[in-house]
C-alpha cells in the first residue's frame, strides 16, 4: 500500500541508491518487444520511477516515457540524470493516483516497486490511464538466496542484522498471486538471470540503499557493518563478490 512510510522510506538512501541498485538486463526488452508486442514506440508511464533506473531502460530502448514517483528527492535525482533526454517528464503521483490524463499511455510499468502498492486501487488507476489494448508490465530483481557462499552469508547477514528485513522481503508476491492480481489478464511471465559484480565499496553502498538496513547511529549498524566486511574478505573472490538475480516479469491486460 502506498502510504507515507512507503514512499518516503528511500529518503535518505537515494544517493547509494542511484550509484549501487542494479539495472534490468537487455532481455528485458526484447521480451517487450517480442513476444509481449510491445510497439517500440508506445507511451510509457513508469510507475514507482524512483531515481529512474528502469526509466532510463526505456528511454533507451525507444519509449517516451513520463516517469510518475511520489518521492520528491528520487524525483529529483532521476530529473537530475535524466532530464535532457528526449521522450522523458516526470509527475508527482502514486500508483493508486498518477494524475495522468485517461487513455494517455500504451504501457504501464511498475519496477521494484509493486509490493508497496494498494493492489485495487493501482489495478483501477492503471485500467483508467491505458489506451484501448495497452498492456502492463510488472517485474523486479529477486536476489538469490543460494547458489554460493557468499550469496547465502548475506542472507543470513540481513536476517540477523535487519530487523525489519524478514517483512519487506515477504512483501514480494508469488507468480500465483501475480495471476491472481491480473485477474484472467495474464498473458505473458519470464524469469530472466542477471547479476551484479562489485567491490567492497560497492557493495557497502548497495547494502546500504536496502530501506531494511539499519544506518548510521542506530546501535546495530556499526557491528553490522563490521560484519559486511568480514564477509566480504571471507567470500570475494579476485575483490569481488557476485549479487546474483532473477529478474521477473509479468505482462498482461487489466480493466
């Protein structure tokens, strides 16, 4: 649900934000563009924007797009690194309220950002702003929870430093519910793999972008910490450490 603590809980992570949150992978797009139909050129209100990574993903790939983020500071980085760019504007609006005219755009996206939404009312609001035939694409980075050591060392990291961890990251829907919240619409789903290599630097800062993760003067966060770089000597290897994901994709219709 799109409430105060939702939306403003990113406040005072956005500069770790934009220089540590991962990107989407190309075959993203390409799914898009095939089998979804996707027209190349379709108008797209990206939803839940935030500093504008999947924003600039669609710019990139040929798309207006007018960027809808309730966040004033996320706004205003994504303005800061995306404003000379062709195709692109952004608005001060929720999922349950875009202030987007009816009709206005040929796709709705959501990245990363679809489990803080009320799911009826952004169903409703999402059916208003889309032309006859427009289509839906929700998808985010699931991070892996197993594969190497260092990706199960984080797990247990953040359970056991995060207090708040175990709750946001329940928050993410399963493919049942995702069929469920189309109701009937559901067209197309993909799991795609993608990664992240980074060095201690980033990773601190990609630790530290997570809305879980307690800061600095909270009495947690200096052991916490300690511990990141302990695991991080224990598990890199050639000084780097492997964020591995899947990234998943819903497309449907809604109405």
């Amino acid at each position: 649900m799109t409430s105060p603590s939702s939306t403003e809980r990113f406040t005072d992570r956005v500069a770790d934000y934009v220089r540590f949150r991962p990107d989407y992978p190309a075959a993203l797009v390409d799914f898009l563009h095939g089998p979804c139909a996707v027209a190349p050129t379709a108008p797209v209100a990206d939803i839940g924007a935030g500093t504008g990574i999947s924003t600039r993903m669609l710019l990139d790939a040929g798309h207006p797009v007018v960027a809808v983020e309730p966040n004033a500071a996320m706004r205003a980085a994504a303005d800061a690194w995306l404003g000379g760019l062709p195709g692109y504007r952004s608005v001060a609006g929720t999922a349950e309220a875009t202030t987007l005219e009816s009709g206005s755009v040929g796709l709705v996206t959501a990245a990363q950002a679809f489990h803080w939404f009320d799911q009826d009312k952004t169903r409703q609001e999402f059916a208003r702003v889309l032309a006859p035939g427009g289509q839906v694409a929700l998808f985010w980075n699931s991070r892996l929870l197993e594969g190497s050591a260092f990706l199960r060392d984080y797990e247990a990291l953040l359970r056991h430093y995060c207090p708040d961890y175990a709750t946001v990251a329940e928050r993410y829907p399963s493919d049942e519910e995702m069929a469920t919240w189309f109701r009937g619409g559901l067209r197309h789903q993909a799991r795609i793999p993608h990664s992240q290599r980074l060095d201690y630097e980033a990773l601190r800062g990609r630790h530290l972008s997570s809305s879980f993760v307690p800061k600095e003067g909270h009495p947690i966060h200096a052991p916490m910490m300690e511990a990141l770089r302990e695991l991080f000597e224990r598990d890199s290897e050639g000084g780097q450490v492997v964020f591995a994901y899947d990234t998943r994709i819903f497309v449907g219709t809604v109405g």
